[in-house]
C-alpha cells in the first residue's frame, strides 16, 4: 500500500514523488512526458526550486539526442 493511500502526501512528499515519478519516464525513454512531470513538479513553495527546470531541460536534450531524425535539432 502507497503511503499516498494512507494520507494525503505533504507538499514535499508530493514534490519528490513528481521527481522520481519523471526520472522513472526517462529511464524508460519516455522524455516527453518526463518533461510534463518535471514541468509539474515546479508548483507552490517549489516554484523556486531549478532542479525541475534542469529535468526539463536534460529530458529535451535526451529526447533530441535519441531521436533518429537528428534534423530536428
């Protein structure tokens, strides 16, 4: 059973969650909607933080670099 299950996760839990949740999309390719994860993950006191902006960013770089069209560069 998830903890979110049990009780409404807190702003953190629910910030790390979208962080591990977006890095387990690119682990399997899936850059796109990694990137909308990470785009999530920027929300209330965590608009501040860089690290999801930096995810969006590695995750586009990841999807143009596994592309078989390198032209979309």
């Amino acid at each position: 059973m998830t903890a979110s299950k049990l009780m409404k996760l807190d702003l953190c839990s629910q910030y790390n969650k979208l962080l591990a949740l977006g890095f387990s999309k690119m682990n399997k390719n899936l850059f796109e909607e990694a990137r909308i994860i990470f785009q999530k993950a920027s929300f209330g006191d965590f608009i501040k933080n860089k690290e999801p902006y930096l995810l969006q960013v590695i995750s586009l770089i990841k999807s143009v670099s596994n592309s078989d069209n390198n032209n979309d560069i």
